[in-house]
C-alpha cells in the first residue's frame, strides 16, 4: 500500500525521473540501500522503485509504527521497526534477513539517519552504520546501491521550514531524481563493507545530483 501511495502522491509533490545503469539488476533477495536526506526521500525512493516494478520491504523508525493509520499500514505490509539504542534494535536484522530469505527486496538507509543541516543543497551521505555490512555478513546478499536527490527541496531544514516546504512543493514541484546501480558484492570485514557500501551509495547518488545539475553543498 505505501509503494502505491507513494507512486500517487510524489508527482503532486515534485517531477520524478528514475535512470539505472546498464547492469543494474533488482533480483530477489538483495538489500537496497539507499542514501537518506530528507524526511520526505522513502517516499520519493518509494514511487521510484515501483516504476521498475520493485515494492521493498522497508526498515524505518520504530516511533513510525506509533502513529495509528501509518502504523498500522506498515504491520500490515511487513516492513521492518529499527528500535534505535535499544536492545530490540537486533531484532531489525533478524526480520530483514526473514525477508531477504523470502526472496523480498530489503531496502535500508545506511546513514541510519536524516543529517542535521539547514540548507536544502545536496551532500554526500554521511558515515554508513554498520548494520548494512552485518546483514550482508549473515545473509551474503547483494547490495543494489540506490542514489536520490532532490528531496530537500520538499522538506529539510527546522520544523517550521520543512511545513512550509511541504505545503508550497505542489506550486514549485522541484526535481526528484532517483539512480540505481549495480548491484555490488561486498567483502572483507565489517568496517572495509561498510566503506564499500557508502562508497558505491555516493556514487549513486552523485549520477542523481548530476541530473537534477544540483550544486553539491558539501565535498564529498
């Protein structure tokens, strides 16, 4: 239901263009992993991924399952609480690697996190947790590495900056573009696949801030 939702709403919102290199392959059973920016990306990402026939399990905050009708939808269609510094946040792994073993596309915000900047530019994503590279090391699942931009034109910023942005992004409609990699095998220990793993996310994501000729805020 959220891929559907997500697919109806995001074009009110911005105009949503999606590229994927050559070999990019969204075969069952591999882990999305996706750079994070902005409240409003999972639904951006979201739309993307159903436009190439793809709706992912998805791990997000545990407080999301806390508001009544989201919350409920999410049960519903199987996605992933992550209880953040709790000992439940094991439990995340656990179901995503169920899934992952189902054959569900699994996607996941290496960043574990939204970045605390006010401006609305473009930034490579932050240092990756590493609970993409455990997940990894339990399951041996390829890693598609999934890159957006543009996102925080609609919401980013303080409270009251990303309500107006919200409201006034059916009027500006700014450019949302989502880029899909290859998928990529990683090796070595935790830290060397975490490494890998941002690695090729930025470079997903640059192909994206590329289209959209978004000036890069921050060096990468």
């Amino acid at each position: 239901m959220l891929s559907r939702l997500a697919e109806s709403l995001v074009p009110v919102v911005g105009r949503l263009t999606v590229t994927t290199d050559r070999d990019a392959d969204l075969a069952e059973g591999s882990i999305i992993a996706a750079n994070h920016s902005s409240l409003a990306d999972p639904a951006v990402v979201l739309a993307a991924l159903r436009r190439l026939g793809v709706e992912p399990v998805v791990l997000a905050a545990a407080g999301l399952w806390r508001i009544p009708v989201l919350g409920r939808a999410l049960a519903r269609d199987g996605h992933i609480p992550v209880y953040r510094r709790d000992a439940r946040a094991r439990d995340a792994l656990d179901g995503a690697a169920e899934a992952l073993a189902r054959g569900r596309l699994v996607l996941i915000y290496g960043e574990g996190g939204i970045p605390l900047r006010r401006d609305a530019g473009e930034a490579a994503p932050e240092a990756f947790r590493s609970g993409l590279a455990r997940l990894v090391d339990r399951t041996g699942a390829p890693v598609i590495p999934l890159g957006q931009a543009g996102s925080r034109r609609i919401t980013s910023g303080s409270v009251t900056k990303q309500i107006a942005g919200l409201c006034t992004a059916p009027l500006r409609r700014p450019g949302l573009h989502v880029h899909v990699g290859a998928p990529v095998v990683l090796t070595g220990d935790v830290p060397n696949r975490t490494l890998h793993a941002r690695a090729a996310v930025t470079d997903a994501w640059r192909k994206a801030a590329e289209r959209l000729a978004e000036r890069i805020a921050l060096a990468a």
